[in-house]
C-alpha cells in the first residue's frame, strides 16, 4: 500500500473487533492507512512519538478507537493539529456510554470529531476521513466515495419487503 494518509489507532488489541471495521471500510475505498495499538495510559510515550510525528509523516487525519475513560482521541488531539475522529468503543460495564461521554466532551479549543458507538461509529469515522480527503484534493477518494454513496442509495431505492 502506498503513503498512509489515515491513522488508525486503538488503545487495545480488545478493540479491533470495533475497528477493522473501519480499516475495512478505507480499504473499500482505496485510502491509504496504517492501523496500530497506541495506549493512552499503558505506551504513554509512543502515543506522544506516534501523535507528534504524524503530520510530518504525511498523515491527513487519525482515526481513534478507545474504551472506557477514553482519553486516547483527546491526547491524540492534544499533541497533533490533524483532525482525530474519535471512535467509541462499546465497553462492557457501561456499554460504550463512559466511551462516548469521555471522547465527546471536550473542553473548548481541542475538537475530537466523535462518532456513533460501536461498529456504526467505526465505519462513518473512516467514511468521514474519506471525506476530508476529498475535499482535499484525492481525487480517487472522491470517486469511490461518490460511488459507495450512489450504491447505497440505489440498494435502497431496489429494496423489496418479504
Ligand atoms: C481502553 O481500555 C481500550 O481502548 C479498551 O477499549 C479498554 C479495555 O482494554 P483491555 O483491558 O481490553 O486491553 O484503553
């Protein structure tokens, strides 16, 4: 695969289950990515490395997955100006809600975009990230975005009842 445009990070392998959901949906549309483990609070200085580093790496975005107190997104977004879509993960205390509740308040001044909980919230990050992309000036992107919009609203228009 060429030059990772994306980043997508989690803050445990327990995640993935979440997240390949992601993955799979910048696959589809032929975006470029990397996906990792970076904790928050067990590899606190490969998340500052990973995050300070990003940008001059080429990244145009980073996708945050975490359960929990989900600081991950937040510190992701503390230490980098790219934009971070964070991902709730469903924990399983308090179903996603504390993972919600963590990525999507932010005090003022450092924005986390924050999705659905779960496999919902996975796929629209990546979809998301497509889009900035897109605007951006990926032209391909552009074109298989497009192109999975258009699908998915025809697969409805076709849709029978039994
Ligand atoms: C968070 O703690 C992770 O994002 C994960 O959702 C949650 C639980 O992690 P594990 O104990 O399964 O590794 O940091």
């Amino acid at each position: 695969m060429s030059q990772p445009l994306v980043g997508v990070i989690m803050g445990s392998t327990s995640d993935w289950d979440t997240m390949q959901h992601a993955a799979a949906t910048l696959e589809s549309l032929g975006v470029p990515f990397e996906k990792l483990v970076v904790s928050a609070h067990r590899t606190p200085d490969k998340m500052y490395e990973y995050a300070k580093s990003a940008e001059s790496r080429g990244l145009r975005a980073i996708i945050a997955g975490a359960g929990g107190a989900a600081h991950l997104p937040g510190m992701t977004a503390a230490l980098t100006a790219l934009p971070v879509l964070g991902v709730p993960v469903e924990s399983h205390a308090l179903k996603g809600q504390d993972s919600l509740l963590s990525i999507v308040q932010m005090p003022g001044g450092i924005p986390v975009a924050t999705f659905a909980i779960g496999k919902a919230g996975a796929i629209n990050a990546a979809l998301f990230a497509a889009a900035i992309l897109s605007v951006g000036g990926e032209k391909k992107i552009k074109v298989a975005l497009d192109a999975f919009r258009a699908n998915q609203t025809a697969k409805v228009l076709d849709a029978k009842l039994p």
